[in-house]
C-alpha cells in the first residue's frame, strides 16, 4: 500500500506541474495531449499496483496448505512421493542427510538409528559356603560338608557383569523394519584369565541377533542368538520385553526357566493382544549316572573347531523346537500377560554299534498381573517334562542311562514366584521363590555299577565328613531359593543413571537318599551388592 499511495502522489505532483506551467502560457493542442497522456499512464500504475496486492493477500491465504507434511508430499505433477522417516525428520526419495534430528541418545545415519547402551558395574559376593565362583552362583553345586573348601566363606569383588550393547535399525519400506541388537559383558573366561594379577577376563556375547518385522502381515522373523522363546515375556513375544528376574546374582533364581542361544523365530500378531511364535533352537544334552563301556552322547571339541577343548559337546542330531502362546488382556483396569509353551527335543547317541534318538520335552505356562498398575505385580510360572534339566537355572540334568544304553529323559519340575514393588520412580523392591526337582530314575546295578539318577544303591557315606574318602554321589534331587532384594536410582539426569543394587538369598540343595549315607543336604546364605552406571 505504501508503494502504491508514493506513486500517486508523483503522478499527482506531475499533473499539477503542468497544469501550472499551461496556466503561464497560451493553451495549445499539444499541451492537452500531453495532460491526456499523463492521466492514462495513472490509470495503468494503479491498476498494476492493485493487481501486486491482491497476488500477496493469496499467497498468505495460500501458505498454511503448502507447508510440509509429516505423511509425505506430492511431486508438481500431483504423484504422491514416498517419504523416508529418520528419527524426527521425514524426508523425499532423494538421497538421505548424512545426519538429521534423532531420537534421544541415538545417532542416525543414512537413514539408520543407532541406539548404544549398556553400563559399567563394580558387585561383590559374599557367601557362606565357598563356591570358587564369581557374581553368578551354580547352584545345583552348593558344597557337601565333605569339602574342606566348602566350610570357608567366599567374598568377591566383580566388574565382569558389565555391559556393551548397541541397536541398530532402519525402515526400508512403510511396512518393513529391520533391525540388529548385539549385547556383551566380561563373563568369559579363557585359560589366561585369572585374578592373581591383571584379572584379564573375557568379552563374552549375550545376544547377538537380526530382527525382521512386517507391520502389514504382523509377522516377525529373527535370526541369531538372544532368550529361548521358552524364557517367560513380560508383553507379548516381543523381542527385549523378556521378564528377566531383577536380580544381582548373573544365574538368577531357580525355578526360573531360561537358555540364550543361537535359534530361528517366527512370530505371528493374531491380535494387539495375541500372539503366537515358533523357534528352531541349538541344542545340547546333559546328563548324570554311570554310562555303559560302549554308550557315547558326546565328546570333547576336536583341535581347530572353534570350541573350547575343556568342554565336551552333545552329539546333536535336531533343534530344539520351542512353541508358545501369549495373551495380554486387560482385566478391570489391570495388564495381565499369560503364555503356555511346549518343548520338543531329540536326545542322539550310540551304543554297541547303532545310533539311537530318544525323544524329550515338557511345557509350562506363567502369568504376570500388574495388581497394582505401575506399582505392584506378580508372577508365577512353572514348567514340567523329560530331558528339561538345561533349561532351568539350577542345571540339573537332563538325561541318565540304563546298563543296557538307552537314554532316559529325566522327570523334572520348575517352579518360580516373584513380586516388584515400585515404591517410588527411583526406588525398586523385588522378592522370588523358586525351585527345581528331579524323579528318581533308578536304572538297576550290574556288575556293581549302579546306572540310572538317584540310584538307592549308590552310596553317600561320606557326604557329611569333612575331608573323607568315603564315596559320596550326591544326586541332586530338589534346589530352592528364596531371595529378596531392591534397586535404588541415585541419580537420573541427561548424563545417565546411578544405581545401587543390594540382594539377599537362601539356597538348599537337597540329594537322593541311598543305601548308605542317607540323603545329605546343604544351604547358602548369599548377600550381593551392585553399583551400575548407565551412561545412555
């Protein structure tokens, strides 16, 4: 408008310039023309103007409409273009920024998210019995009082439970996501580490895996090594949504089923709050009891195989096939999480020149209610089969076998309890209850060897003498525990999170009576302590 009132006001100036300038002279025809002239250019300037002002009133009107959309844009010709979505930013099927806006603590990269994690742990352990053990505890291992070893207490101090983790992810597609999630702590051990000195301990791997997911169909598909599909969820079978016990202690608390291993998953979403899934898992037989001159189950790994020659392997003949089921309702305001699941397993051997597979397996269900919502939840869960020994924490075994050489799967329960308190934000209390249990599987004496698992026959007479060369078999017949702890958060800020952990745990360990020796027994009082830094 400015504009506009300056240009009139020069074209009125010029108009009265010559109308003064004609008043001072005799009026002729060419100064009326030149007046005509002047009034026509005018006309012109103002129409030009108007037509400037009403081209910038549409452009405002026209700005909210063309700004960016989140869904995607549509190229000049009206043809939708896809959008590739990067952390917070979307963009054109144009070549991606090298770096955008990303999600929190995460760093993105050509169209990929990178999410490190993980933390720096500094435990202790003390216990009661000495185990010769470090922040994890085998428990089905708990000393006899015939061990001179075991009647010392045990202290330790870790760092070995800390931990690298990194979660790398992309979209190809609208539908599609694809991710890879490694995870590694310093649990290893190969022959050079000790704790004489440099206390030099091993980078171990954890989980190791792929993931495929296809949002249209609900199908999920993973490939590498992380929790058996047997190991109870907290929401559905989503990867890293495990219910993994609370506790300091690395080998958690009996009853508690569990194995990390290499597998192929296949997940189907029949619902928001129900799922199914299906894996093929590496497996690996354990057994207890005499075994016949000519019965083979497994060797030592031979030179260059890439095991360690100190441990002995199965002779694997079939995956391990894991099925499960989860619903996730919600009950009157409270999550409930339910899954059943079922185990099949091949047990593969040789005796007196033929090769033998004895099929195992068992199932189990568990619940987990948040009673209070975001306070208080339970849990229980439970397990029963043949040949299940490997998948509970106590590792009891999971075959024995006959004098005449043939495997026989052993009968085993598992049972796990717990609650979590979330008394404030920062500020956890955690409780479990748990055991494992073998049936006896007497498989006769011949020849003064006593086959089978729990054999009456075998002799525990010197189970409960200190130092005596009395035989003492020991099988295990029942491991349980009891344990309470809490988890503090010191500090959590934009530099990460301080947490202090304390836990508290009773274990016994009970064997098979016999003949001789009865059925000796034996407990572990165990207090744990934790400071974890998590600096992502």
């Amino acid at each position: 408008m400015q504009s506009r009132h300056r240009l009139l006001s020069t074209a009125s100036l010029s108009c009265m310039l010559l109308g003064f300038g004609a008043s001072g002279v005799h009026a002729d025809t060419s100064t009326a023309a030149e007046i005509a002239l002047l009034k026509a250019q005018l006309r012109r300037l103002e129409a030009k103007v108007d037509a400037q002002e009403r081209d910038k009133r549409q452009a405002a009107r026209d700005a909210p409409r063309a700004a960016p959309k989140r869904a995607g844009t549509a190229s000049p010709g009206g043809t939708a273009v896809a959008v590739k979505a990067v952390g917070d930013q979307n963009y054109g099927d144009g070549p991606t920024p090298l770096f955008v806006a990303c999600p929190e603590k995460s760093l993105c990269y050509k169209g990929l998210t990178f999410t490190p994690g993980g933390f720096v742990a500094l435990e202790t352990v003390t216990r009661q019995h000495n185990l010769s053990a470090d922040i994890d505890s085998p428990f089905g291992a708990i000393p006899f009082r015939q061990s001179r070893s075991g009647r010392l207490g045990e202290f330790r101090f870790s760092a070995r439970q800390s931990r690298i983790s990194g979660l790398v992810e992309g979209n190809p597609d609208p539908f599609t996501h694809i991710a890879a999630y490694g995870e590694f702590d310093f649990l290893g051990a190969a022959q050079t580490a000790n704790s004489n000195e440099s206390n030099s301990y091993n980078l171990r791997v954890r989980h190791l895996y792929t993931t495929v997911d296809r949002s249209d169909y609900g199908l999920h598909l993973l490939a590498g090594q992380t929790w058996s599909l047997a190991t109870m969820f907290a929401k559905g079978l989503q990867v890293r949504k495990e219910n993994i016990p609370l506790t300091i202690d690395a080998q958690y608390v009996p009853g508690f089923v569990w194995a990390r291993q290499p597998q192929v998953r296949l997940v189907k979403d029949i619902s928001p709050i129900l799922a199914v899934g299906i894996s093929a898992e590496n497996p690996q037989t354990t057994e207890s009891g005499a075994l016949p001159a000519t019965f083979t189950y497994n060797q030592a790994s031979t030179g260059g195989g890439l095991f360690n020659s100190a441990n002995s392997l199965s002779l694997n003949h079939a995956p391990d096939i894991v099925g499960k089921v989860a619903y996730d309702p919600t009950v009157d305001g409270h999550d409930v999480h339910v899954e059943g699941f079922g185990i099949g397993r091949d047990f593969y051997s040789r005796y007196n020149g033929r090769n033998r597979d004895v099929i195992g397996g068992g199932g189990g269900s568990s619940v987990l209610v948040d009673l209070l919502p975001k306070v208080l939840s339970v849990q229980l869960s439970g397990a029963v089969g043949a040949g299940l020994g490997r998948y509970g924490t106590a590792q009891l075994p999971d075959i024995t076998v006959s004098s005449n050489g043939q495997a026989k799967p052993l009968s085993e329960s598992m049972l796990l309890a717990g609650a979590t308190l979330h008394a404030t934000p920062a500020l956890d209390f955690y409780a479990y209850a748990g055991m494992e249990q073998d049936a006896r599987s007497s498989q006769g004496t011949v020849a003064g060897v006593n086959y089978g698992y729990g054999n009456a026959l075998n002799s525990n007479a010197g189970c409960n003498i200190e130092g005596s060369a009395a035989t003492c078999t020991g099988n295990n017949r029942l491991v349980r525990q009891i344990t309470a702890g809490t988890w503090d958060t010191f500090y959590n800020g934009a530099y990460g999170q301080l947490r202090g952990g304390l836990q508290y745990s009773f274990t016994q360990r009970f064997a098979f009576s016999a003949l001789q020796g009865g059925a000796p027994h034996a407990d572990e009082s165990t207090v744990l302590t934790s400071i974890r830094y998590y600096s992502f």
